[in-house]
C-alpha cells in the first residue's frame, strides 16, 4: 500500500500523485489534507502517514510533500522503521540510489521546487527501484535498526 500526505504547500502536487496512481493501478491511501487550508500543519498529516507505512515498513511505502520537504522527512523519519528520502530536484539518481543503497520506504518531496511532470517522473522511477539486497546495503540498514530498537 502506498499513503500520501501533505500540508498545503504540497495539497495541489498530492492531487496530481493520486491522480497518477490511480491512472497506473496502485493501491494508494490519501491521509490528507483532504482540502486546501493554508493554516494546516505537516506533522498533523505526515506523522500518521510514516505510522501507517511503519506497520509493514518493507511493503508498505509513503510518498509526502511539503513546501521544501525538508519537515516532513524529519517528522517521518521520527517514526521507527521509516527510512524517509527526500527529493527536491536536481539529479534523478539519489531517487533510485535512495531505493537501491538505503531501501528508503518514504518517499519526501519539495512541492515548491517541483513542477508535475518532475513529481510524476520522480514517484515513477522511485516506485520502480528495487532495493538491491547487497550484503553491504543489508548490514547498514540492520546497524541503523538496531540502534532504533536501543532507543
């Protein structure tokens, strides 16, 4: 399942997410906002967003936007099991890298240094990219998890 959130900075590109996810068949979850409100707060979307994709952290996965992204993967990545990515233009490779090195399960996107045609481009490719299941991938993201369960 893939779960979606929000603040208003990124409402608009969320619309056109879900509109592509729906047009290509995949399971999807809008956590919300559901409507524009200019006063929202990101946590109040993104948080509960990084929880549902944590109940399965290795099958579900969660695209979020914000006006720059930088908050809402750090909301995200307070929540254990989620390796939140994030992405706000520029080289297209630390998408897939974000996937193959690091099997990010969040996908964190600037909504104000984004237009459509790159968000799609982006949640594409990231969608597609497998993680690589390289023993050296593996053993850090085990490091990293085993410190979050010391926590």
């Amino acid at each position: 399942m893939i779960y979606l959130a929000s603040d208003h900075a990124g409402f608009q590109l969320k619309k056109e997410i879900a509109s592509f996810l729906k047009q290509a068949n995949f399971d999807f979850i809008d956590i919300g906002p559901g409507e524009y409100d200019e006063s929202d707060d990101y946590p109040d979307y993104i948080i509960p967003a990084a929880e549902k994709v944590a109940q399965s952290p290795d099958e579900n996965k969660g695209i979020i936007l914000g006006g720059s992204g930088q908050g809402e993967a750090i909301a995200a990545n307070k929540i254990k099991g989620i390796r939140a990515a994030l992405f706000y233009g520029g080289q297209k490779e630390i998408i897939s890298l974000s996937r193959i090195h690091n099997n990010a399960n969040v996908l964190s996107l600037g909504a104000r240094f984004l237009d459509k045609k790159e968000t799609i481009e982006a949640v594409k490719l990231w969608l597609k990219t497998s993680f690589s299941d390289e023993a050296r991938h593996e053993r850090r993201i085990k490091k990293i998890n085993d410190f979050e369960n010391k926590l």
